[in-house]
C-alpha cells in the first residue's frame, strides 16, 4: 500500500426530502449566486425546493450550464458574480452545473492573468475559492463530494480538468426522488460512469491494498445488481438511492487511497467529447475495454480477480467479455461504428493532439499519443 | 436506505515515516498537552519523532493515561491543561488514549457544573472542544477518525460512551510501522475489535442498502484474509497497513450511513469490563456469537448472506459457527468460562445495572435487562 493522505471535508445531505437542510447551511447573510443547467430543475420541483429553502438572502440566477460545461459560460458566470458581489455559490444539477460551480468558485478569486491557467496548470496556482454547496440530481461523476471539476473551451475544442481542495462542496444534498424524472438514457449514463470511476482506480496491478480492492468491487457489484431496476420506468426508491450513493464513492478519493490509478480512458474519453460530442459516458464504454485488452500482460492479476469476485468469471478475456456484455445489457454501445465515428480519423486527431501535449497515461505512464491511437483502432 | 447525514471532517496523513507531518498541522503558537499511555511510545520511538515534529512550541507531557480511561485520570489532565493554559491535545496511542483526550478536549471548556454530565447525557450538551490531532499506535478502536469516545469511573464501576461533532480530531497520523512492537495479544484485541464494529452496523435486517453491506463484508473479508500474517511476529507492512486501514473504516461512521444499527454486543460488553476487568475485544468475541444467536429470528437473512459473502458457509447456525471458528483460529477465547468468570453472577450483576438504567439494546430496542441475562447465561 503506497502513503496517502485522505481528507474529505464535504457533508453529505442525503435522502428523501432532505433540501430544506440547505436553510440551516447557508449563512443568512450570504449573496447567492443559484447556478443550474437546462432547466430540468423547474420541473421535478427541485428549483422551487432550493428558492424557498434560500428564501430571505439575496440570490441570483444563473441558468443555462450546458452538459460539458464551458470554459466561454463560466466566464459570463463570474462576471454576474463579480457585478452582483456574490458570496456564495449553490448549484443544482448534475457532474456538469457542480463542475462549472468549482471552476467558477476558483476562477472568482483567481490572482493569475488568465484564469485558463487554472486549468492549464490542473489547479495547482488555485489558493482560494468561494464557498460551493449542491443540490445533485444526477449521480454519474462524483463531483457532490471531490475536488474535481472538468471543463470545455468550446473555441479550442480542449477539455481540460483541475482540482484543487478549496474547491470541495461545503455541503451536497443528495435527494434520490430528485432523480426521478431522469431519462433513462442519463440514469445508463451514470451507471457507466461510476463503473469506470471505480475501475480507473482499481483494474491496474495488485498493491497491498486488499480493502480496497474490496471496495471497489462492493460498488462494481453493487451497481450491477441495482442496474436493471434502476433503469426502470417506475421508480424504485432504493435502487436509485443505491445508485446515488454508488457514484459518490466511486469518486469521493476513498479507495483510491494509497493504489495505482490508470485514467488512460478518461484522458481518451475526453478527446472523444471534445471531437464528437459523446457523451462521457460513452467514451468511456468505448474504450475501457480496448485500454485492458491492450494492457492485458500487466492487468492480467486484477482483470482475474475482478472477473472471478463480480461476474463470477474465469480469466481476463472473460473479465473483458463480462464486462461488455454488463454495458450492452443496459442499452450502452461499445464501439465507434456505432456511432458512426471513423476509429481511423479519430486515431490520427488524438495522436496528434497527445503529441502536442506530450500526453502519457495509465499506471505506468506509458500510454502515449502511439499507444491510444491503436486503442482506438481496436474500437472501430 | 434510511436517511443520513456523512461528515467526517478527520484528516488522514497514512503510511510509513509521515509523524513529521504533524509540524504543519499544529500552528507554531500552539501549546500542546502530549497525551500518552503507559510509556510504550517510548520504546518504539513515536515519542521522539512525535517530539521532534512539535519542537518549538510549548509542550506539556500528560503519561499515564489507562487502558479503559478513567475519568479520574481524565479530570487530572484537564486541570494540567488549564493551569497551563494549553490549547491544543495531540494523542499519542491507541484508542483509550484517543479517548481521553476526546473527553479532556470537551471537559476543557465544558461550561456545566459537574463534566461527568457529558457522559451522562452521551455528549448532547457538548457545545466546544480544544482541537485534536492524533498518532495512533494501536489499530482498534477506530477513535482517531471518528467522534466517540468511552470512558471509565473507577469509583462507581461504571463505563459510559459520549458522541459530538466537536471532538473529531483535526488530523490522525497512522503510521503502519508504529505497530510493529505491539505484543500479539493487542494486535489480535484490535482484529477482533474492528470485527465487531462492522457487525454492529451490520448484523440487523436487510434495509435496502446493498452498498454498505458489500462494504461492511469487505472489511471483514480483509480482516480475515489479513489476520493471520498481521499476527506474525516478524512485522508485514501490508498486513498491517490493512489492518490499520480496516480498524479505521470500521468505524468512521461509513459503512453506518442509512442502516439500522445494533450496539448490544458492546453495551453489554462495556459491562463485563466494568465488572471484571477484561479487555473490549474479549467481551465482543464472548458476546456477539450469543446476541446474533439470541436474536437469530430476526438476523436470520443478514446471517446467512454474510456466511456465504465472507465464509462461504450456508446458513445462519453456519454463520455463527464460523465466526466463532475464526476467532479461536486467532487465539480469541468466546467463553466466559475461559476466564473463570461466573456466568450466573455476571449475569445478576448486569441485569440489576441495565434495571437500573432502564437498557434497552439493539436494532429493536428489544434486548433490556431480561434478555442481556439470558444472552449472558448462553456465553457460560
């Protein structure tokens, strides 16, 4: 087991009815500014929840957060923010209205000439940040309890992510009938999500750390036995509380303490988004299985033990096999052709962006610009 | 799934030579009550490191702090700290040092007349606390991340536990190494310990939750892989690292999230301590396997899911059995006859207390003075 230091200062809020809790959470004096997205939030109830639960402090409004949230919008965000003298940032949403909240929360008391550079640098010159808390409607990555935040720069076509600690929510009401006018193409989206967030941190090589690798499974496993009844129509107030509570720690910095970390997927997965639009989670399912049937030789042990403990397989290629047949179980694609995206062009963008950037990924650093487009190739 | 709320706002520096991390966490203007136990720290060196690491601040030793802590020994350090007008408590230990200083850290600038209120209220009218850091020793208790803390009275024989959100530490250095000089007794006491933790948050009925009990059996899936090498006298880092990491995540509040809760094993457990001196962890392993056979009716689906998750047994006779087997397999005894003790007086003697008190115990609040007899009778 490698050292590590462990340290996640966000409250999680969770259950049924739980939003008024944010009254009690948000300082009478503070100046609001309510961050959300497409407007799903008007009409499963959640926005008037959160307008009566923030009801006496001055709140301003900033809708319009889009999926892969955009370096451009941020920018109007802080603006308002800085006119307004906004103290506080409440966002209510999902991954991308809590991502574009960090960057904006960062990005407010930015020192730096350019606020990209907190991106450029991954965080690393972030020194302060207002005060975040959140509302998530949609479990998929996480960000309601890590440091963590990924945004677009719509001109550029980068997708570029940082993390810093001044950017963990200060609190995350996690409400899972907030969940149940999802579509079901977003709950499929979350699953695989967390999935891959568990197995970044987990499908490398075997470290000492048998807990864990216990972990990581218990969520894995758990996620594939909710999954049918969490993709169900008729809600099922377990199975989606299961689910939500699933993607919080699968990216909550838990048990990635102390093991290698692979990622190599979610590095190519953005160039994906970046190019084509997919959403995350497709990427994702796309190419974690071509990233381990590349890396099989240094998989091997973990892609055995995985496959054994959750599908109840024998052997890596079964680990694989099981693994996709679990996607396309729940109506997710594995492969480009399916989206009707040449595995051939796709190659030669990344590799020649990875290039550029000097990019190598994986647990061993040695996924790089080469390496990814055969990975994509794989996935024609 | 019950409703819950998850805040740990602990700090955890883990791993090998990371006690120098202690010097950027305590302010340099700090003046530090050092807590410690029977002088162990000074063999294995946490003593010097500990000491090195806070040098330059105004520093104030308090040994002596008991297994089982007394409240005695606990209003004595409080009167050092406020003679000394101290600030800061770092614990140097395992869990009853932890403790204490929990207990000293609310005492301190506890504003009623008599601090035995604390405990007798279980930390309700805790409303302040001095800030805690730790460096634990000893891998058990899960103390040194979590806001409990259990305290003795010598004078009346009495053994009663206290909660509140102020006397989290700040930071817990947990340092692998450091228990390398344990003798094998505290090691086995601290695999049994943590065992328990996990059933008491377990061992109830089924709620909906499939995370926590997939990440409850994996921690006791781990203790048991881990416990035989952990035991070794010829030290392995990872063995015990993952004991330390278990203990811990046994009981920060966790694997509790939004599950019912049974606590009967350790209340009556706290009893026989109280009475006859025997260590935490021997209570536990006499008095689990009667309370789950005691309680068997209504355990009966938990029983039999953990047999067949961590011992691939069938059945909840099977479950019970096999627990008991694991801990004589560790050396762990789960009579009361293996320590000459009487069950019949105990059981008078626990029955009068709990009378008394007006107990009652477990996921049903089913188990009162009658029924805590009987168990005990079961444990002959």
């Amino acid at each position: 087991m490698e050292n590590f230091i462990f340290h996640n200062p966000t409250e999680i809020i969770f259950g049924r009815g739980t939003i008024p809790g944010i009254s009690s959470r948000v300082d009478r004096k503070s100046r609001v500014l309510l961050l959300y997205g497409g407007g799903s939030i008007k009409k499963n109830g959640v926005y008037e929840q959160v307008r009566k639960a923030l009801s006496g402090r001055r709140v301003v409004e900033f809708p319009g957060v889009e999926a892969n949230p955009r370096y451009e919008t941020c920018l109007q965000a802080v603006k308002l923010l800085k006119k307004e003298k906004l103290s506080f940032i409440l966002a209510a949403g999902g991954g991308s209205v809590l991502d574009a909240a960090k960057f904006i929360a960062a990005a407010a008391l930015f020192k730096g000439k350019d606020p990209w550079d907190i991106l450029r640098t991954s965080g690393s010159n972030v020194r302060s940040a207002l005060p975040i808390g959140a509302v998530l409607t949609l479990p998929a990555t996480g960000s309601e309890a890590n440091s963590n935040s990924v945004i677009s720069r719509e001109a550029t076509k980068e997708k570029l992510h940082f993390s810093s600690p001044w950017v963990y929510p200060r609190f995350s009401v996690l409400d899972p009938e907030t969940t149940y006018s999802l579509p079901v193409k977003q709950v499929r989206n979350g699953i695989v999500d967390s999935f891959a967030h568990v197995m970044e941190q987990y499908m490398t090589f075997p470290a000492g750390a048998p807990l864990q690798d216990r972990f990581a499974e218990g969520i894995v496993q758990t996620l594939v036995e909710i999954a049918p009844r969490a993709m169900d129509r008729k809600p099922d107030y377990h199975s989606r509380a299961s689910l939500m509570w699933c993607s919080t720690l699968a990216l909550n910095n838990l048990i990635g303490c102390g093991v290698p970390q692979d990622w190599a997927t979610h590095m190519i997965g953005h160039e994906l988004t970046a190019f084509y639009g997919l959403d995350h989670a497709e990427t994702l399912a796309i190419l974690m299985p071509g990233v381990w049937k590349f890396k099989l030789k240094t998989k091997k042990a973990k892609l055995g033990q995985f496959g054994e403990r959750v599908f109840g397989v024998k052997g890596a290629n079964a680990a694989i096999k099981a693994t996709e047949e679990f996607f396309h179980s729940i109506g997710m694609p594995t492969r480009l052709s399916d989206y009707r995206i040449s595995a051939d062009e796709a190659a030669e963008r990344i590799r020649a962006r990875f290039t550029e950037r000097k990019a190598a990924f994986g647990e061993h650093g040695d996924i790089g610009p080469g390496e990814a487009a055969k990975i994509i190739l794989s996935r024609r």
